[in-house]
C-alpha cells in the first residue's frame, strides 16, 4: 500500500513546484485512532488530536510546518486563500488536501494571562504529517514547501511514517491530584451582579466561567488525559493542541459548525442537569430538565440567535427538535440546526458570524462581551473558542466549542466550566452546575482527586 518511491518528478515540474506548497496522499492500512496516537511519543509538543463526537473521524497532525499564535479569523482565512493559490497538489487522483487543526481563542487578549503561555490568543498548526481515520480506513497527507530536492523532503517525512507506525504504544497510568476551585466568593458575587444587570434590563443571559487548578507531583501527560477522555466521554468530540510544554484538552459536547461541500449544521447546547444512577432516575432528571421554565428560557435565547446569525448563509434554516443530550456527567437541551450553504460563504465566515453563541457568551451578545471583559478575572484562552480544523483546498472543516476542557503545563493545569446566568439564576445552582461540568475533565485526568 505505502508506495516504495513516493515520488518521481521530472526537472521541469521540480523548478515548477519550488516555494509552493506541495502536498501528497496515500493510504495506510486501517489504524486504532488512539493507539496511533500513543506511537507518536516523540513528538510531543508538536501534535494536534482531533476526533468527532460519533467517534467514526479522527485527525492527527504532526511537526507543524507552520504555526498560528494571535489567530483572528481573518489572518486564517487570509492563509487559506494564500496556500490555495500557492498550492501544488502531487497526489495522483483525488486524495486528501492539507488542513489546518487548532483553535481560536474566545477573544482575543492585549495582555496574556500567564496559565495559557503562548496558546492565550488560539492555535492552529499545519502539519506535515496528517492523518486521517476513520473506522475502514486510515489516510496520510504530507505537506511541505518544495525546496532543492523536494523528493527527498518528501521520502524522510515518510520514513517517520514508517517509525510511527512501527513504534509500541505506551500506557501510562494516572497521577493522583489535588485541585482548588479558584476565587469562588468572588464568582458568587459575579453571579449576583449580574443577575442585578440583567434584571434592570441590560442583558437577557451571558455566561460566566470560573476555573478549577489541579496540580500533580509530575508534568500531566496529554497522551493519558486523552486516553482515558475517549474511553470515559462517549458522544463528545475529542481534541488536544500541544504547543512545547503546554497543552489545551477537552471532550466537548458541543458543535459550533461543520460545513461540508453541501451544508452548514450547528446546533444549540445550553440548560444542564446531573445524569440519574438509575435508568429510571435518569430519565427522569432528563424530563425534569425539558419541562423547567429556567432552562428552557436559557435554551430559547441560543435558538434564537443561531437561527437570525445563520441565516444570511443557508438557504433554509432547519431547527429539529429538542432532545437530549447526554454525556457521562451531565444531560443538556440540544436542537440540530442546519441549512444547505450559499454559493460563496465561507466556513470561517459562519464561524465568525455564530461565535460566540449565548450558550457561552450572552444576548445580546456585545454587551455580554462587554460585560465579562470588564468583570470576568480570569482570561478563557482557548476554552470557549472554535476548535477543530479547516481543509485548506475545500473549504469544508468542523469546529466545536472548546468547553469540558483545560489548559496545562508541566504539573498544573487550570480547568474551566461556564453556565448561563439568566434573571432567575440562583448563585450556589449556578456554582454546582459548574461543578457538574468540571467531573468530565476531573474524571479524565485522574482517578483520585482531593478537592480544597
Ligand atoms: C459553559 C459551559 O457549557 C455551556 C453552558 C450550558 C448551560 O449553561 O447550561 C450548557 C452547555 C454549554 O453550552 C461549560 O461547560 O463550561
């Protein structure tokens, strides 16, 4: 399968292909996403992870030739349009293009909190070695800037190929940790005051989050959290960025947008309940959660302003009905929304134009920005923000909402958790709903916690 010689190129098209970006294709024999994932130990700090929430499509991008700080949608967009006029594509017939795998930040920050290193204001990589998985099939797209002897850059990047593959992937076991919800009097005061704000009418809902700092006798290892996220957040889209010691990880429930060459679908995700220990209690708490007045009023306002922010690209927008979403930890609201996509409107466009929802900023949204900006003590990063990836050629890609997630470095990590506050919020609700929604990450990076 893996071809020999993977490319032979006349002098003619070498001296054409000089500066580009090239790029080429090819199959591998069917791959377990994750244990592919142990097998690139060596290189760490230099990997992106990205998995859908059915669990049937899994990216993993390696050595980044380029890398994103300070991501603004429009500078990603402007690299789009310039790889695919700068790109020349070497892959017989078909094949996969290059994509982007990262993140933005939830907005961008003049002055960086130190938790977040260099990854404050997003992060995206294009990497040389892509893989692609899925259930039946295992794909590889190399990418690189053609120099001297483009064959040979080529043929070493497939030789890593062959090392990674034949690598033995190595099982951790998890570290106890000690974790301390941070400034909790503080929060309490926050809900309460923006309860005040949103009852004299200044804003409908706006989302606040607070975090949780754990802390390990070693480095946290990213290839453990992930390990054990998959096996333990079944139905959540897994994804991991490395930058050098840092490293931002979540399982998230929640899909901001995925377009394809046909459609746009998004969905709205917001009013939370615990799961039951029982079927009976379970279903019961789902029920509850449906039926309560609160909740339902918090879900409205994010349908609402999905469907007004996806409608000048779609054709029809298309609201199904509410169901339930349900994770290990926690149940939501949870409406698909989609529509077929307009001519010549950009998946970044949709981004830019959808986040963030009300489900983790506010309504309106410019004031719940202003407001958080202004009262939230903690900088989110990348928790909140776009994640996923983008296809460089299609302009197809998928991006969830970067929340049941947390940032770390060497031995601490800060995990965040939000929940929309509302007229009718309660402060010590709102605090345990945000305790609900740190397990997932509590639960993934260890199997003893003591909590301060
Ligand atoms: C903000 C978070 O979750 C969001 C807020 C929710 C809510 O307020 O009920 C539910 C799901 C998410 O859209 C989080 O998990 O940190």
């Amino acid at each position: 399968m893996e071809p020999t010689s993977i490319i032979k190129l006349t002098p003619d098209q070498l001296q054409a292909s000089r500066g580009k970006y090239v790029s080429y294709a090819y199959d591998l024999s069917p791959q377990d996403p994750f244990k592919l994932f142990q097998k690139t130990a060596a290189y760490q700090g230099q990997r992106s992870f990205w998995q859908t929430n059915d669990g049937q499509q899994t990216l993993i991008g390696l050595l980044p030739l380029k890398q994103f700080y300070n991501c603004s949608i429009e500078k990603i967009q402007a690299f789009q349009m310039n790889f695919r006029a700068n790109w020349l594509n070497l892959t017989p017939i078909n094949g996969q293009s290059p994509r982007l795998l990262g993140g933005f930040a939830f907005n961008l920050k003049d002055q960086p909190t130190s938790v977040w290193h260099r990854l404050e204001n997003g992060y995206f990589m294009l990497p040389q070695i892509l893989f692609i998985l899925s259930a039946k099939k295992a794909q590889v797209v190399l990418t690189t800037i053609s120099k001297a002897n483009l064959a040979v850059q080529l043929q070493h990047l497939q030789a890593q190929i062959k090392v990674i593959l034949e690598q033995k992937p190595i099982t951790e076991v998890a570290q106890p940790i000690k974790g301390e919800e941070l400034a909790v009097t503080k929060w309490l005061a926050l809900v309460k005051r923006s309860v005040a704000q949103i009852k004299i009418g200044e804003m409908k809902k706006v989302v606040l989050a607070r975090q949780l700092k754990v802390t390990g006798e070693k480095a946290f290892n990213s290839a453990t959290i992930l390990g054990r996220l998959i096996n333990q957040q079944a139905n959540t889209y897994h994804f991991l960025v490395e930058d050098g010691e840092t490293f931002f990880i979540g399982a998230t429930p929640e899909r901001l947008i995925q377009g394809t060459g046909e459609k746009f679908a998004t969905a709205s995700v917001a009013g939370s309940i615990g799961r039951g220990q029982t079927t009976i209690e379970d279903i019961k708490l789902g029920n509850q959660l449906l039926n309560d007045a609160k909740n339902q009023y918090e879900h409205q306002i994010v349908v609402d302003r999905i469907k007004q922010s996806l409608k000048p690209f779609v054709q029809t927008v298309e609201v199904g009905p509410a169901q339930l979403l349900k994770n290990h930890d926690i149940q939501h609201i949870y409406h698909p929304i989609m529509g077929k996509r307009l001519p010549n409107k950009s998946l970044l466009s949709v981004v830019k134009a959808l986040h963030p929802t009300p489900a983790l900023g506010g309504e309106p949204r410019a004031t719940a920005i202003a407001w958080l900006a202004s009262e939230e003590e903690v900088g989110r990063g990348m928790y909140g923000g776009p994640i996923g990836w983008l296809d460089l050629i299609h302009d197809e890609g998928e991006f969830a909402v970067g929340l049941r997630s947390g940032v770390f470095h060497q031995n601490a990590g800060y995990l965040y958790a939000g929940c929309g506050i509302v007229a009718a919020s309660v402060p010590e609700k709102e605090r345990a709903e945000t305790r609900l929604k740190f397990q997932p990450m509590l639960r993934g990076i260890s199997d003893q916690w003591i909590l301060k």
